[in-house]
C-alpha cells in the first residue's frame, strides 16, 4: 500500500520485525519513520491517517521531533492522492464525506459538550502557548520581523477597520473566546460590545478580563449561543467561530447574522477555510482536539450566504498567516514543556505537538487559508475600495462615554 501511495520524495520505513524499506523517487529530503508493534501497522492499513496520530501518540509509531516529524506529514501530504488508495479506503472517505450532513449536526447540547472539549481543558495552557490577549485564530503578519503579540494586534485592528465602528456602536461578537477582541473594539473604537460563548473557562476569563480593564460597563458577556440572540446590532464580528457551526448549519448561521445585523450594519467572518473542494475532515483531529469541527470549502459557504440576502462586499484571502501563527504557538509550546509535564503526562504532549504541527502542514502544503468574509445589507455600506483598510489613522477622540474611539467623519465612504 506504501509502495502504491509514495510516488515523489523518500519516505524509510523501519516495521515492527526490524526490515527497513524505502519508499518513493528518493527525491526532496528524507523521511523517516518506526512502527514498533504489528498492532499498529495493522491499524494503519485500515485507518491510516487516525493510526498515525494515535501511534505517535501512544509511542507506537516512532517518529522524533518536530523535524523529523514535519518530514514525514510533508512527504505523505504531497503524496495524498485519493486514487491511489486502495478500494476499501476510498469506500471508506466517500461514505464519511456523504454523511457528514448528519455527523455535524451540531445542537445546542452537542455544541457546548464540543466547546468544552477542546476550550475548558485549562486557561493555564492557553496563556503559556498564546500571546498576551490570548488571541487563539490566525494573526497578520506585517512582516519579518514581527513578533505575535504584533501580529495578532494587527489582526485585531485590520478586522476592526473593515468593521468601520464608531464609538458607541452596538458590536456582536459570535464566539467571543477570552474576550479579547471584545476588549479591544470597546477600549480602542468606544464600541459597546456584546460577546457570548459556550465555554465556561472563556466567559469566566473574559469577565474577569473586563472588570480589571475598567470596561464591564461596556462589555456584556453572556454564556449562550448565538441562535438564541434576539436584539440588533451595528455591527457583528465572528473570529475562528464558523469553524465549529458544522455543514447542515451554515444556512441558520448567515441567516442569523442577517437577523441580527441592523440595515445599516457590517459583519466581519474571520474563519479557516479551503480553496479547494471539499473533502472529509481529519478523523484525528475530529476525536482528539475539535469534535463537531470542520473546514468548509468556499464553494460550501457561498450558497447559504447568498441565500442569507447579505452582500459579499469583501472576501479576503490570508495565506500562510496561520502557519506562521501555529509556528509560534509551538516554540512556546516548546519553551514551556517543563510547566506542561506537570499538569499533564507524556501522551497529552505527544497530543498537542501532533495537533500543532499537523496544522502547520495544513497551511504549508495543502489547499487550507483564512478567509475573510465581508457582509452587509447594502452595497454601498462599505467603502467601495480597500483605501480605508490602509490610509493613516483618522485623529482619536473621546466619546461621550469617555472611551478612545477612532473617528471617520473625514473619510469618504462612496
């Protein structure tokens, strides 16, 4: 089967009863992996890409670091030609991606239990990995030489323009995390911010984030999900959320936003998506780190965002923003291991270093960006050129509430 699948580069394989094969054209650099016990190569022949995770995981398939680790995903991603697997695995893909309307059929009830999955394991792991504002989606960098922490204020501060808020405007923030987003739109534009979440750490951290800033007069978090909202807003920013709304629920989720959002009004969708069509969602990162997760296909989201009655008024394309956004996470990561062995064992390491590198692979070497989706009622609500995104900052000014918000009355807007 590895014989039929590596075509290009130079994949070693050493199997459980000591023989070493080489697979592939030897070009590229090599590669190299163990598989210690036969279990282990019997699971991955019938479930090849959740054996991997799960064998490096459990130490069964021996692989290294995170070079070494890089080498082998790179060789096997490059290689990932669907029809070149063998009959039963293409079986197999085909009916998960047939029924994936009914797998990711995300209620109320499921949607908290998946949230809390992944986000209520611990603060404390979040901050040692993340930057300051713990800002945990895709950052802009500017630049070479630019640090996270820079470049995730630059992503907050681009979404913030394409939002075009005005002090004392009412904000919705659809899956609000620790809250820093919603911090920054009230501290920073004097916007009056309304931020809900599934997770019980989140809105905790995000409350307490609130109250030390000064801002709970102007910062409304509420555990709750976002189908339950009732009220208008000016504008609407949703950062890494529609990741987890699922296929069967785009149409609820746009149309949602269309509901909430006030005639007049601007949304921002900042989410992970795919410039190719769709496919099947990693099984590993479905049963370890996202359950009810997936990464919708442009081509998935057009059609219920049309239907929605909203204009596309801009899609932006970042491209390996995240990667380098994952990178950083894991030499933190990395840097803090001794920390991290003392709240979890070996395993959970093994977990997490797969997850971030595999995603890193996924921005590096397959069809995977962030996009960009901005919405609006009216066609002309929004300035008809990208100019604004970066002409120098308008004068600031206090609002009557005495926030520093950016002020726009110069700007020419049609």
């Amino acid at each position: 089967m590895v014989g039929q699948l590596i075509q290009s580069g130079l994949l070693e394989i050493t199997y459980p009863d000591g023989t070493t094969r080489t697979y592939g054209d030897g070009t590229g650099a090599p590669a190299a992996l163990a598989i210690r016990t036969r279990g282990a190569l019997r699971q991955l022949c019938l479930q090849p890409e959740l054996a991997l995770g799960e064998g490096y995981m459990d130490q069964t398939i021996d692989i290294g670091g995170n070079a070494e680790l890089e080498a082998v995903l790179r060789v096997l991603i490059r290689n990932r030609d669907p029809k070149r697997f063998p009959a039963y695995l293409r079986l197999v893909e085909r009916m998960r991606f047939m029924l994936r309307g009914i797998v990711q059929r995300n209620n109320a009830d499921s949607s908290r239990a998946n949230v809390a999955h992944h986000y209520d394991i611990s603060d404390d792991l979040y901050r040692l990995m993340l930057d300051e504002d713990m800002q945990y989606s895709c950052a802009y960098f500017g630049g070479p030489d630019v640090t996270l922490a820079e470049a995730q204020a630059a992503k907050k501060r681009h979404i913030a323009e394409k939002l075009l808020i005005e002090p004392g405007m009412r904000v919705l923030d659809i899956g609000c995390g620790w809250g820093g987003m919603a911090l920054t739109l009230a501290r920073d534009y004097g916007a009056r911010v309304t931020g809900v979440t599934l997770s019980q750490n989140q809105l905790a951290t995000a409350r307490a984030r609130a109250a030390q800033a000064g801002l709970s007069d102007r910062i409304d978090f509420r555990l709750m999900d976002y189908r339950d909202l009732s009220e208008s807003f000016d504008r609407i920013v949703s950062v890494g959320m529609l990741e987890h709304v699922g296929v069967p629920h785009y149409g609820d989720y746009f149309s949602k936003v269309a509901d909430l959002l006030d005639s007049d009004g601007v949304a921002l969708v900042h989410t992970i998506g795919r410039v190719a069509p769709p496919i099947t969602q990693s099984r590993w990162i479905t049963k370890y780190i996202f359950p009810g997760g997936y990464v919708p296909s442009l081509s998935e989201l057009l059609d219920p965002l049309e239907r929605s009655g909203l204009w596309q008024a801009d899609i932006e394309v970042w491209r390996l923003h995240y990667a380098r956004t994952l990178r950083c996470w894991r030499n933190n990561f990395d840097a803090n291991l001794d920390t991290v062995r003392g709240w979890y064992d070996d395993r959970f390491i093994r977990m997490w270093r797969y997850y971030l590198t595999v995603c890193i692979m996924a921005f590096e070497d397959q069809e995977q960006c962030v996009y960009h989706l901005q919405l609006a009622h009216k066609r002309d609500t929004v300035p008809l050129t990208r100019d604004y995104l970066y002409a120098p900052r308008c004068q600031l000014k206090p609002d009557h509430g005495g926030a520093v918000a950016v002020s726009r009355s110069a700007m020419t807007r049609r």
